[in-house]
C-alpha cells in the first residue's frame, strides 16, 4: 500500500483536477446561455397621457418588467450574436384605468432588419393593437406563454415575440419562419374559450378580420404562398443585393411586388398584405423614386391597390 502522503497528493490533484473540470464547464454553460438566448433587442416604453392612475407607479413598474421579459428571454433554440439580435420597438399606452390593476392599452410593435452591405434597417413590422385587456401585477413575473396561458399581458408579448422572430427569419430563408408560425399556432388553438371571451383579438369568431389569430391565419393559409416567397426575394434577393447592382436588385424587387400583388387578388382582404403595405410604405417609395417610369407605374398600380389609405403618397410621388 502505498503511504498515506502519496494518497494525499492523489487527492489534492484530484481536487484540483476537478475544480478546472467544473470551472471549464460552467464557463461553457454560461458562455451557452448567454450566446443562445435573448434574439430581441427591444426597446420598450409606457405612457399614460391624460390618465390619473390609482397607482403611479405602475407605468415605470410596467415599464421594466415588459423590457426585461422581452430581451432576457431565451425565445429559440439558435444562437444570436450580440450583433444579430433583432431591433424592436413596443409602445403601450395605458388607455383606460378599471381599478385594481385592470387595465386597457394600446400596444404598437415595429421591428426591423439590417440590409447587407448598408447602414440601413428595413422595416418588417408596424403594427398597432387596441384595447387589450390586461391585469397587471407588478409582483408577479411575466412568462411565455407558448405552452401555457399564463394571464394575456404574457400571451400578448408572446404572440409578438414570435412573430417578430418569425417574420425575421422568413426574411432571410424561404419560409424561414415556419416552425415558430406554427407555433404560434398551436398556441392560439390551445388558448381557453373564457380567454377568447375577454380579448376577441385571438378569436377567429371575431368580427375584425384584423387581428391576431388573422395574421397567423394569413400566414399559415396555403394561398399565401406565394406572399411568403415574395416576402423573401423582397428583403434576401433584392434590399440586400442593392448595393451590388441596384438596377437588378429594382428589378427583383417589382418582380417580389408583383407577386404580392396577386396574392391579395388571390386572397382578397388579407390582413398582413395591409400590414406590409403599411409597413413598407415609404420604403418602397423612396427606392422607386429612382425608378424607371415603367418601374413606377406597375408598382404605384399595385401598391394603391394593397394600401388604398396611401394612395395619394403613391401617386404624387411615383409619378411617371
């Protein structure tokens, strides 16, 4: 048997051994969770013009704990450089006061993405969401909501977490975004009918076609395939290829608005064609302003069909 000093220096090498093991492994657990989670990098603000709140303390309360579920959340399972996460913009206006914490707001989401080779963000959502029914307690964390209702405050910011990314990722790679549309839509499938009840915005019993069980429906419905592609050669095959050749990359892009267009004939009324229109409006007019008069015509054509509240924006400045 060998002596006990010998025995004791096993050990201390061992112990030390050990410790780098567990040292090394920590940093790579932490270096993973830090690299994978957080894609949003949101930018969040709460107002409550002309309201006297039984509570003021609630906007800034409100306020912190919407950032930090939106950009402290691991919301996929693929790693984002600090470089990739997505720019985002929420806005909640606290629009009516019902006591004890319940409250209306109008939520206003924008998100955007870099276009290659340029200082330019494009973008990819402009949206605004009426009078949501939320109770908040400051207390109690928000959660996401993919799997399990939690309260609506929580769905609502799920809902739009996703569909950012979604979105995002259907930008970059031809129906990029599928998994995380799909599962938006389990997620609406599986929300409670009482929820429904109380926010008809994820009903498709709703009278609005405009709201959120719509976009998904949009999205998700076989006769928007053809948006879902041209969404894709708008942003990958033509905003990021301007800087190359500019002309080619127009080209590209009325072909990709060309296609839109027949997807509304397609499917008339479509709600998330207005939310393009909406949110490409004066992009797509300062890129044509350089066109060529043919280039103007079909897509002023086109575009005042998609977004006839825009019509004469399209029409005094893409004249022929």
């Amino acid at each position: 048997m060998p002596p006990a000093p010998f025995y004791r220096q096993l050990l201390n090498e061992s112990n030390t051994l050990v410790k780098i093991f567990l040292s090394t492994c920590l940093f790579v657990l932490l270096a993973t969770v830090c690299t994978t989670g957080q894609e949003l990098d949101a930018t969040v603000r709460v107002i409550a013009p002309n309201l006297g709140l039984s509570d003021k303390s609630i906007v800034s309360q409100l306020e912190r704990n919407v950032k930090d579920f939106l950009n402290n959340q691991q919301w996929t399972q693929d790693v984002y450089e600090p470089e990739e996460k997505i720019k985002c913009n929420f806005q909640i206006v606290i629009s009516a006061d019902r006591g004890d914490n319940n409250l209306l707001v109008d939520l206003s989401v924008q998100s955007s993405r870099p276009v290659y080779h340029s200082n330019y963000d494009s973008p990819v959502l402009n949206i605004s969401d009426k009078g949501i029914p939320v109770q908040f307690d400051p207390y109690k964390n928000l959660e996401n909501s993919r799997e399990t209702y939690y309260d609506n405050l929580s769905a609502v910011l799920t809902f739009y977490a996703y569909l950012i990314i979604a979105l995002d990722y259907d930008s970059y790679s031809l129906e990029g975004g599928e998994t995380y549309l799909q599962l938006l839509n389990t997620m609406l499938n599986g929300l409670p009918s009482n929820v429904r009840a109380s926010d008809d915005a994820w009903s498709p019993a709703s009278d609005k076609r405009n709201n959120r069980y719509f976009i998904i429906e949009n999205l998700t419905n076989p006769r928007m395939k053809l948006f879902r592609r041209a969404f894709y050669e708008y942003h990958r095959q033509g905003l990021d290829l301007f800087a190359e050749n500019a002309e080619r990359a127009r080209a590209t892009l009325t072909s990709a608005i060309g296609d839109i267009g027949t997807s509304n004939a397609n499917y008339p009324d479509t709600y998330f064609i207005k939310i393009f229109g909406f949110t490409k409006q004066q992009e797509i007019i300062e890129i044509y302003k350089q066109g060529t008069p043919e280039e103007k015509k079909q897509v002023r054509e086109i575009m005042t069909r998609l977004d006839p509240a825009n019509s004469s924006q399209y029409n005094n400045q893409l004249k022929s």
